[in-house]
C-alpha cells in the first residue's frame, strides 16, 4: 500500500462490538480515542470539545450483546473509518463468520481505501479471514497460537512478540500491548503532547512483562529486496553500535551508492533516517518508564554527545528529551508545551 493512502488526519475510529465481544477491550479504546479527542481538542485551543468521532460499530447497527451480558449502545453500521479497532471476543469463530459474513469484505474494503485496521487477541482473527495477513507478519494472545497456525498457515504468526505491524495492519496480544499501540497512534495523529497526556490520565501503574518493542517499521519491510530486509533485521539487532554504512555495502555485495539507492527504494527513508528513528524510538521509550538520565539514554542508543542526541530527538517529535518524558507529570497540556523550556 502506498504512503499516500495513509491517512493524513484522524477524523473516524470504528470499533467492532458484535455479540460476545468483550466489552472491556471495546470500551478501553473508546475511551483511549475519546481522551485523545478532547486532549487534541483542547491543544488546538478549541476547549474541551472532540476533535474527530470515536464509534462502537456492529454489521448491522442493532445493539450487541458482550460476552457478559452487557448490551452496548451502537453508533451505527460498518462504514467509513480511519481506524479500524476489532476487539477480542468470547465464542466460536466459525459461528461469527456466519453470522457476519460482511465484516471480512468491509475490512478488505477499508484496508484497500488506507484505513488503519488494529486487532487486538482473537479479534485479530478477522484480519486473517479476511486474506490481509497474508505473507505478513501477525500476533496474537498465546492461547490462540495453535488454533491461529492451523486456521492462517499463509500468516507469519510470531509468538515472541506482543504487537507487530505490517501495511497499516496492526496486532496485539491484549490489553496492555493494545494501551501501548494506543498510544502510539495518538501520538501519529495527535502528537506527542497529547499522546503523553493520555497515557499520564490513563495508564494508571501498568506494568508489562515484556518490551513494547519500536512500533511504526512493519509496513517499511513489505518489499521483495531479500537484502535490503536482512539489513533492516541486523540493524534493529545492532542500532546501538559503532558501524559504517560503506562496511555494510561491501559485505552484501553492493557499491555504497547502489546500497543507498536500494535502501531508500525499498523502505522509503534513507539509510541514517531510518537508523536515527531507530534510535528515537527506543530512547522516547525509555524515557517514558525509566528515571535514567538522558545522557545515559543517549549513550543506551548510540549517541555519544548528549547534546547531539538532544537536537535529534527535538527534529523528530518537536519536543525535547526532558520535555517528552514531562509530559507525564504535567496537570495539563497547552500549546506552550511543545516549546522547551
């Protein structure tokens, strides 16, 4: 899918509440998305007042029924979003897909259009039957691993990991990974300010067992350059290491300028682009659950000058280091927060 179908804006998030959804795992992203709406609102200087519309959707706009016998109030029918979220879900899959043979066209419309599709455990099961993960890289929560494989041998299921991304398709094991993709799309749309702001109101003592790993990259390996991927692999293994591009081009066989042009023709950013974002992913996770200073954040992902480090990180996200790690502890969040103080 070409960058260019991408959505620019948020204007629409639809989550899937059928029959014997989790109400717990559809209302979470509600209320991720709603908190974004008015944050992003009130950044804006526009008050508490939503910036984009966050809905509960069913396939034919009646109320549904959660897996706890909660009925939930619908929005409307499947239609016109952004951001896809399908929830986990209690029951069989092969009764759902019967009972709701338009969810898998629609996301494969939706996906087709650029919409953002997000599964979160067994919810990412509609992603699959619907042919999109395809080749691609997917997860989902452990106790679905074996039933997954068997179902979708065509999908690249990783049980090592907590979320993946590929194409604008995202999965999560559950909840908590599924905060941390939150996060990281209100920050793709919001901003770091408001995504920080969020997470600060929200993520009240979450601890995860694992690390959230640098979200954003899937979608920048869905190319058939066989050497262009193993150096995207050895690079997201060894960014924190001192190694010279030229080094790299000599050992797969390619001129330095041959490397660059592929490199650049495969992932759409240049080689130090891409290593830099790397790098600043790492680093904004780490100051958003660790104390460490930035100094010793900077020597972590490779930078020796503090300082340099700094002045990278602010082109990136147009916040400092310190900045971006107050967030959290801020009563509120204005405009003036994306300067330095």
């Amino acid at each position: 899918m070409s960058l260019q179908n991408t959505p620019q804006t948020l204007t629409s998030v639809h989550i899937l509440a059928i029959d014997s959804v989790f109400a717990s795992t559809a209302l979470l992203a509600r209320d991720f998305f709603h908190m974004a709406s008015l944050r992003y609102g009130k950044h804006q200087g526009l008050g508490l007042v939503p910036t984009f519309d966050i809905c509960l959707v069913s396939p034919d706009g009646n109320p549904s029924n959660s897996f706890s016998n909660l009925q939930l109030p619908i929005d409307g029918d499947l239609g016109v979003a952004d951001l896809i979220i399908l929830p986990a879900f209690s029951g069989d899959f092969d009764a759902l897909l019967a009972t709701y043979p338009q969810v898998t066209a629609w996301l494969g419309e939706r996906h087709r259009a650029g919409s953002i599709i997000c599964g979160e455990a067994n919810g990412v099961f509609w992603m699959a039957a619907a042919g999109l993960l395809d080749g691609k890289e997917a997860t989902t929560y452990q106790r679905y691993f074996r039933e997954f494989a068997v179902r979708f041998p065509k999908v690249q299921l990783n049980q090592d990991k907590h979320l993946t991304d590929a194409d604008n398709l995202y999965c999560v094991a559950g909840p908590t990974s599924g905060c941390d993709l939150y996060i990281y799309l209100i920050e793709r749309f919001c901003g770091a300010s408001v995504a920080q702001a969020v997470a600060r109101d929200i993520l009240h003592e979450v601890q995860r067992s694992y690390s959230p790993g640098r979200i954003g990259f899937g979608g920048q390996k869905m190319h058939q350059d066989a050497a262009i991927l193993q150096i995207q692999q050895w690079l997201e293994e060894h960014f924190t290491e001192k190694f010279r591009f030229e080094d790299m081009a000599r050992e797969h066989g390619m001129s330095i300028r041959n490397f660059m042009r592929r490199f650049q023709a495969a992932t759409g950013d240049k080689p130090l682009h891409y290593l830099q974002r790397l790098r600043i992913e790492t680093a904004k996770n780490l100051l958003s659950v660790t104390r460490k200073s930035i100094k010793t954040i900077s020597y972590e992902v490779g930078y020796d000058d503090a300082s340099f480090f700094a002045r990278l990180f602010r082109q990136h996200t147009d916040l400092s280091p310190n900045n971006y790690r107050r967030q959290f502890q801020q009563q509120d969040v204005t405009p003036a927060d994306r300067r330095d103080s």
